[in-house]
C-alpha cells in the first residue's frame, strides 16, 4: 500500500473567465499585457464606475465597496482567478479581500522595485491618487525596495479624469500633464528624477501625454506585464475555452458607454452590461 494520497483540487472550467477589476477604465492598461500573455483566456472586465474615482474616498469606503463588490461578483460570475487591476483598490484592500475570497487573487501595487533597479540617479519619482500614496503599503515597498533611492510621491487625481476623457475621446488640456509632472520634479531633489512609477492604473492610458511632459530623460515604469506573468505563471496548468464573448461590466449603466464601445472592443470586450 501507498501513502494516502493528498486530495487533488477540482480542475478548473476551461471557460471560468480571469475577472479584472478596477474603479473605471485603468485596468484596461492591465488587460492589454494580459491578452499578450494569455490571448485565449476568457475575461470579465468590471468597472466600478458608481465608486469612481476611488482615489478621493477613505480607506473604509475603499476596503468595504471593493470587498463587497468582489464578493457578489466572485459568486455570481465564478471567476478562476480575480486581478484587482486597480492599485488605490489594491494597496488599501488586498489584505481583506484576500482573507474572505477563496479564489487566488492578484493586486497591482507600485512598481517600486523596477524603478529602485532601473535609476541613475537615484531619485525615482511616483505618481498615484491620493489615497495610494498615503498608504502604509507603499512606506513598505520603499524600505524594501528603495531604501538608498530618494521616492518622491504625488498624488495626480485629474490623470484619472484625463484617462477617463482620453478613452472617450474628449480632448485633454496638456496642462493636466505639466502640472502631474511638475507636481515631482518641483519637489526637493526632483529636477534628478529619471524614473517614474505609475502607480495607477488609469496612468499608462496617457504615457505618451506624460512622456512628453517629463521629457525623453525621465523612464515611465508601471506593473502591468509583471501582473500579466503572475496571473500566466497561477494558471500555467488551466486550459481556457471561451463559449461567450468577452464581457465588461459596470456598476453604473448611464455613463456614455456608447463612448466607450470602440475602445472596449480594441481589448477584445464584446459586449457590455451593467452589474
Ligand atoms: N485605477 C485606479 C488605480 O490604479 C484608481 C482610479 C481612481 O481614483 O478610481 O489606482
């Protein structure tokens, strides 16, 4: 007789979807290295436009709308894995969702460690909402990854909004992304900044905008291909089929999604609904 063996877990629906979430239009930036990644993968994409945006609200507000949204989401959609393509959602929530989901989850946090890896100078700067770079979170990515580097933090709420319109396509005053830009580079030290961590996901939907704002020197670093080969490397033995169109939600159904169809269907979203 052989050992007992250990139980294997149930093997996944090939066409249980990868649920992304975010406050509205960010993690669109999440899912485009995901579809690199993982081009036959179904997909869920929810955006909690009723709570946009999430970088204005406290941490209680953040953690109990993102853990109750998740929670309804996750038993109605029976997702295989959930993203929280969202880094305010992610930095405030992580934990908590964590603890109450069974489903693997994946956050979107600072890319700090690349930034500390890839500057010359020594000064990297961040750009987040408000509510992200208040976070404890964040302290404790800079001591890890950046404890010899000078992090410079900026909270860049209208990013959000300028996103949002760019998407749309509502033209954008460029004096939104000088101000973004100077917002670092006014601070002490920071005419050295050569790296900028986006720490939102709504920020590499206007890299361009902010690459020229900063100027050919300054490196723009966000998470999203690291997020990509996490989400890759936990589902590595799962087959995907996709019986439906890809989906995208939201928690708010009269917000000129018409707006929104051409681009959603560019990150392969098909067809949309109100959740
Ligand atoms: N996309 C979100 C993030 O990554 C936040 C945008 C918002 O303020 O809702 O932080």
């Amino acid at each position: 007789m052989g050992e007992p063996s250990t139980p294997e877990a149930a093997p996944v629906d090939p066409a249980a979807p990868l649920l992304l979430f975010d406050s509205g239009v960010g993690g669109l930036s999440v899912l485009a290295e995901v579809r690199k990644l993982l081009p036959d993968a179904p997909v869920i994409y929810a955006a909690d436009n009723a709570g946009l945006p999430y970088g204005d609200k406290t941490e209680a507000q953040i953690a109990a709308r993102v853990s109750g949204l998740l929670g309804r989401m996750t038993e109605r959609l029976r997702p295989r894995l959930v993203c929280i393509a969202c880094n305010t959602a992610s930095t405030i929530a992580l934990a908590a969702v964590r603890e109450v989901l069974e489903v693997p989850i994946v956050g979107t946090v600072p890319a700090i460690k690349p930034a500390a890896a890839l500057t010359q100078t020594g000064v990297i700067g961040l750009l987040g909402t408000a509510a992200t770079i208040r976070q404890g979170y964040v302290d404790r990515l800079e001591a890890e990854f950046a404890a010899d580097k000078l992090l410079l933090r900026h909270g860049a709420p209208e990013l959000v909004a300028a996103a949002e319109a760019t998407l749309r396509g509502h033209p954008v005053d460029p004096a939104v992304y000088a101000r973004a830009a100077a917002g670092l580079t006014s601070q002490p030290g920071g005419e050295r900044i050569d790296a900028v961590v986006l720490a939102c996901t709504h920020f590499p939907l206007v890299a361009a905008e902010l690459g020229a704002a900063f100027g050919p020197d300054v490196q723009l670093i966000d998470g999203a291909a690291g997020i990509a080969r996490r989400i890759g490397f936990l589902t590595r033995e799962q087959s995907f089929i996709s019986k439906v169109p890809d989906l995208a939600l939201f928690t708010r159904g009269d917000d000129n999604h018409v707006e929104l169809d051409p681009v959603l269907a560019r990150y392969g979203l098909m067809d949309r609904g109100v959740f």
